[in-house]
C-alpha cells in the first residue's frame, strides 16, 4: 500500500501554470481558471516574483494559478472548540 502524499505535494499538484500571451490581463486569467475576475489578486499575489505589477505581463511569463477553490482560513473545525 501506497504512503499517504504529504500535504506540500497536494497541494503543488492544485496549482496550475498558465504561459502568458498577448491580450492576457490578470482578471481575465482569474475568470477562466478561478471563476471570478475580482480574483485576479489572488493570481498576482501567487507570482509577485514573476510579475513586476498587476498590469504588467511579460509575455512568455508562466504563472501560478491558485487552487480554484482555496483553503477557509481559521476553519472552525470540531476538533477545535
């Protein structure tokens, strides 16, 4: 029987890399891959050492796309309380 992946490997196999091209804008990467332009952030914050700013992609430049459907932070769990 397999060992479980560790939860470092998970989570690098949620995240996708798109290359960019001409006519690229971070919110319209954010509604193809995440479902919501508003999240285009999210995909600058994952690659603020690719992209020099917001407006700003090289084309030819790969980028990370966060997982769809990220991770609650400070999920109250029953194991918590």
């Amino acid at each position: 029987m397999a060992a479980p992946r560790p939860a470092a490997s998970r989570l690098e196999e949620s995240v996708r890399v798109h290359r960019i091209v001409d006519g690229d804008t971070l919110a319209s990467l954010a509604r193809r891959y995440l479902g919501d332009a508003a999240r285009a952030g999210e995909i600058f914050e994952a690659n603020r050492d690719v992209l020099p700013s917001p407006e700003a992609l090289p084309i030819g430049a790969a980028v990370r796309i966060p997982p769809r459907c990220p991770p609650v932070p400070n999920a109250r769990t029953p194991e918590s309380e």
